[in-house]
C-alpha cells in the first residue's frame, strides 16, 4: 500500500535549464498583449492599458457585436452549445472559435468579418455532454515574409481529435502543417481507445512550439487514455516530443492524468507549466494504488525536450475528481523583502498553492496534514494519509466544517435540507466517497472552487483575483448491481455515472431542495483580492446573483462562476462568469462595483482587452454553460469609452 510521503509522491526537483537568448524574454510583455487564452503566457490576464479607468469605467458602452449564429440550447437535433472562448487579438485581428468549430477573423473596432473558416466537423457530442469550444490559437514567424502563405497561422480544435491550421491573413489551410492544414491527433491515441483526444482548449503557443493537451470523457470508464501532452512544430504539426503523466505501470489499467486546460511558460527558463487532472476511475482508486506523482499535479517541463524540471503533487491519490483546472500564473513577488519568481496554482479545493517557478518549492510553507480515512464500505480502496494544505494564502472558503444549513431553504423545504445534512457523512474536506445513506457530502465539489479561468494578477500592485464558487454537492458509490437499478440518467456534471469496469459507480447530486434552492448558506459565489507580497486578503464580495425561475436573487447572495477575470492598469477587474449573465467591472483597489451591463447569456470565458489604432476595448463572449443554467448564447460584444 502507497505511503503517500510528500517528498517521494509530491515534490521532485531537476536542475532548470535556460534557454539561449540575445535578449532576455519578460515575465510581462513589454507591449499590451492578448494573443492567447489567458492573455498572455504568463496567464495574469493583465493589460498595461489605462485609457479606461476606475475613474471613467462606468461611461462604457457598446461599440459593436456579433451572434454568430453557432448555437443550440439541445431541443433540436444537435446537442447543446457550451461556449467558453476567449478572444484573441493578434495581427490587428480579433480571432474567435465557435462551437460549431469554426473560426471567425474580425475587425477590432467593427465586428466586421474579415474571413471564416469552417472545420466542416461533424457536431456530435463524442466526450461532452455539449458541443464545447474554449477559442483559437495563435503564432506568427518572427521574420514574417510577406510574399509567403501561413506566416502567420490560427489554430483551432475539434471535438473528433483534429487540429486545424489556417492562414491567419486569409483564413485558408496552411498546406504545410500536418496533412494540408489538417492534423488527426488521434493516431497518438493507442492505449484504452474509449474516445477520442477532444481537442476543446487550443494549444498553448511556445516560441515555435505548440504544446497541445486534450479532454476526454470523465467518470465513464475505470481504463481509459492515459494523460500525453505533445509537443508539435507550429509550421509543420510535426511531433517533437510527448510527456506522459502516469507510470507505465498504470497507464493500461487505469488512464487520464490528462491536460485538459491551457498551460502558461515562462520563455526566460524555458519551462512549461502543466495543470494535471486526476487519473481514472475518478471516485475510486482500487486499480491504481501504485505511486503516480505526476497526477493532479502542477508539473514543469523544459520546453526544447518535454524533459519533467519538477513537479509538485497536489492532491495524493485523487478520488474526488479534483482535476487542478487552470493555468497557474506567473508572477514576481517580493515577500519579506525577497524578490521571488513566483506561480500560484488555483485549485477546485479553494487552495491558492504558491511556489517558486524556477524550482518548485514552497514560498509560504505547504503542509502536510491528515486527512480523513475510509468508513470501511469501500473495498479495494486505499487512501492516503495526509494531504498538501497551503498555510498563505488561506482557504478561499472553510471546508472544515459542514456548511451552515440555510434556514430559509431548509424551512422552505419543509426540513428537507435539514434531512440530507443529517445523512451525509462529512468529516471535513477530503472526506472520502461511501457507499452508506445519501453518500459524503463534497465542499467544494468538483466543479469547484475556482475554475479554468484561473487567477489574474496586477504586477504593478502585487495584488491577485480569482473568483471562486461555493457549491455543495454530495456523491454516492453504488456497487454494480445497485448501479444497475439506480441509474437514472445523468446531465451536465450531475446524475448517474457507470465507471464502467470498476465495481462501483457513482451518482453526484447538487444539494438543493425541492424548489432547487440551495441547502447551504449564501453567498454562492466571490471576487477575492490577495496582496501577494503578504499572502493576505485585501478584499472580497459576493459576485454575480443567482437566478431561479427567471427571478434573480439579491447580489448579496453572489452566484455560482465559471470563467475568469482580467485586470488593468487603469485599476478595473473585469468579468462575466455569473449566472445572470451580467458583465461587470470592479475597482481593484476597493473591489466596489463600478459598472455592469446585460449579455444574452453567462460570459463563461476570460475577457479580451485589447488597444486598436489608439482605443482601448475590453471583449467578451457570451455563450453559456448548463452547469450554470440552461441558457447558451452567440453573443461576441465589445465595449469602448465615447469617442
């Protein structure tokens, strides 16, 4: 049985390389910049614009937008959209993905179509329960030759495996890359075939390198494909190298340890950072007990081999699905009076784990701290011991307890909450899943905590946001013949799901009563402010209202997020994410609501902040996600200062 000891499982170090370079390559960009998901590859989703500023935020309006037309709400033949892509401007172009799988290149300052270019991809659900797009990617030559085609290249994936590359002048297929513009990146996928490499999240662009993760199918099979990264040629689609998260030994009986969110880098040392997820099956690990460090890792590659520099583990022997879902962000600190090249890695658990990038050890101490064991319902399982708890920056929310029962919904419920807090074992987080009553009450539960838009950082301050959700949710183990007979379907992130080959699968709920308002107390969703030369809190308030039955609920109570903020230098936080499908700005300093207007539907995607012929304009795409509502968009909108 594993141990689980931090030095051996969570933490292993290599000397760190650097790359040959004339010049030094910022941390920051030393031009305002949002060519990739984040904005930038050191994912602060930080813009050195200040034409607009706390002080004027609130006369924003609307310049322009565009509905795409790529949308479906599911009631028709095709599946639901899930729209989650940031936009990205390059090469005086605002470039966007849909969830069709096409590529539209727009004006900056029109919305005016430059050119499209469709994927002709068939629209079926193969691995999500939604047709999903998380956006494009780009790259450009540094020497660009006019004369010549795919000096400059767009990429985009799809959910059947492909890689797209097209001329990001003329929206045509660059002929040169992989198969006329066409890479399968399924042919890679050799080990447990159950689906194929959705390519949802475009690659992240390193140099001349693309460095491409995939999602899959979650909480379906006990083996599934193991977790590769590939390192591919940005002008040929050629494999260069390819990481593997799990050890030989588990990679045909388990699976996943994949990356299915984008990665950031620091050019300078020539590392990539890698957020990732958990191996399968996802809520039992009786087939993996043997050491896999690498999974739910941040882990550190060097870029010109794929070579592991180091790795911290962040969750031992994950049975809670806690994928680490977003790019950790690069920043430099000074703590204590020490200059520090720093990370921190947001984690579903409400963790803020910072380290240092070039070595990966602790800047505020991470502790190892016991954890709750099994009840003995569970066979073949193994757990671990202790698990990685940062003392700086505190938990975004308390997971020690069980949540306060909110009176109103209980009462409401005719004590219907109080009943299911009652029969919910919970000893605190990492309480393990159980086969007993209505199972182990999850706070925060998959879905988290904080998700893939990660956390944007102000250099200039030392000041860190993320928003983060407060979702309490509840899973039970079925053995297969209780499975059999309970299976009653599954959505998006809840219901029944079969583990097919282990001997449990599960049912994950979301605890709500039977007027679907929450068990727990509000707010269920926050902005938070971290000064990161402390670790301390600056500020933080409920974001967003929730929404039930077409009334919202008052802004106290906050809402559930997904998607993530940006951050200028004109001192305004913005940000959609909400289920009322509000975009809003906040002072960064105060953390007060200077403005907000109404999309057509949650923007679940980072923000764009870009500046064209002297105007700055701040993006967002709205298109939803059913975790938060059945409510999807098409909406691309931008906004602008009066000229």
């Amino acid at each position: 049985m594993p141990t689980f000891k931090s030095v051996a499982l969570a933490f292993f170090i290599l000397p760190a390389p650097l790359l040959a370079q004339d010049q030094p390559i910022p941390l920051v960009p030393e031009t305002p910049t949002w060519d990739s998901f984040h904005g930038q590859l050191n994912a602060q989703k930080y813009s050195p614009l200040d034409q607009i500023t706390a002080e004027n935020v609130g006369e924003l309006e609307k310049i322009w937008e565009v509905h795409t037309g790529d949308v479906s709400d599911g009631s028709g033949d095709l599946p639901p959209t899930v729209w989650s892509a940031t936009p990205v401007f390059a090469n005086d172009t605002l470039y966007i993905g849909t969830p069709f799988y096409r590529i539209l290149a727009l004006d900056p300052a029109t919305g005016e179509e430059k050119w499209s270019f469709d994927t002709q991809s068939a629209l079926k659900a193969l691995t999500q329960p939604a047709l999903k797009n998380r956006g494009v990617a780009y790259w450009e030559t540094g020497e660009p030759k006019e004369d010549e085609a795919c000096q400059r290249i767009v990429y985009m994936g799809t959910m059947d495996a492909r890689l797209f590359a097209v001329d990001a002048d003329t929206g045509k297929p660059c002929a040169d890359f992989a198969d006329n513009g066409v890479l399968d990146v399924n042919q890679w996928n050799t080990t447990n075939d159950k689906w194929p490499l959705s390519l949802l999240q475009p690659p992240t662009v390193v140099g001349d390198r693309l460095v491409l993760g995939w999602a899959g199918k979650d909480w379906a099979y006990e083996q599934a494909p193991p977790g590769t990264v590939f390192a591919l040629n940005a002008r040929t689609g050629e494999r260069e190298w390819a990481f593997e998260a799990l050890p030989d030994e588990l990679r045909e009986k388990s699976g996943t340890a994949n990356v299915w969110t984008h990665m950031s880098a620091d050019e300078a040392l020539g590392l990539v950072y890698l957020p990732v997820s958990s191996p399968s099956p996802n809520f039992w690990g009786g087939n993996r007990a043997e050491e896999a460090p690498l999974a739910t890792s941040t882990t550190a590659l060097d870029i010109e081999t794929g070579e592991v520099v180091w790795s911290r583990q962040w969750v031992h022997h994950d049975i809670w699905d806690y994928d680490t879902p977003a790019a950790p962000t690069l920043m430099d600190i000074t703590v204590d009076g020490e200059e520090i090249p720093a990370l921190i890695q947001a984690m579903k658990q409400g963790f803020l784990f910072v380290v240092n990038r070039e070595t990966g050890e602790d800047v505020w101490p991470i502790e190892e701290r016991p954890v709750p064991g099994g009840d003995g319902s569970v066979e073949g399982e193994v757990y671990a011991e202790t698990q990685p708890f940062p003392t700086k920056p505190a938990p975004l929310l308390d997971q020690s307890e069980k949540p306060e029962l909110w009176w109103l919904a209980d009462a409401v419920g005719f004590g219907q909450c109080s009943r299911l807090w009652d029969d919910l074992w919970y000893e605190g987080l990492y309480t393990p899943p159980t086969t007993k009553g209505e199972g182990v009450l999850a706070y925060p539960d998959s879905a988290g905590g904080v998700q893939w838009g990660g956390v944007a950082f102000d250099p200039e301050s030392q000041t860190a946001i993320v928003n983060t959700s407060h979702i309490v949710q509840y899973v039970k183990l079925y053995d297969r013949e209780a499975y059999e007979k309970a299976d009653s379907g599954s959505g998006n992130k809840t219901g029944f799901s079969p583990q097919e080959g282990a001997p449990y699968g599960i049912r994950l709920k979301t605890a709500l009563n039977w007027l679907g308002m929450p068990c727990w107390e509000p707010p269920f969703g926050e902005i938070v402010a971290l000064d990161m030369t402390t670790g301390d809190i600056k500020w933080r308030r409920p974001v967003g209202a929730s929404q039930q039955y077409g009334f919202f609920m008052p802004e106290s109570w906050g809402s559930p997020t997904i998607g993530g903020p940006a951050v200028t230098a004109g001192g305004v936080v913005f940000i959609g994410a909400s289920m009322d499908a509000k975009l809003r700005a906040y002072s960064l300093e105060t953390g007060d609501e200077l403005w907000s207007d109404q999309a057509e539907a949650p923007a679940v995607a980072n923000p764009a902040v870009y500046e064209y012929e002297g105007r700055q304009y701040v993006a967002f795409a709205a298109g939803g996600n059913t975790i938060l509502k059945d409510q999807v968009g098409d909406q691309i909108v931008v906004y602008a200062l009066p000229e």
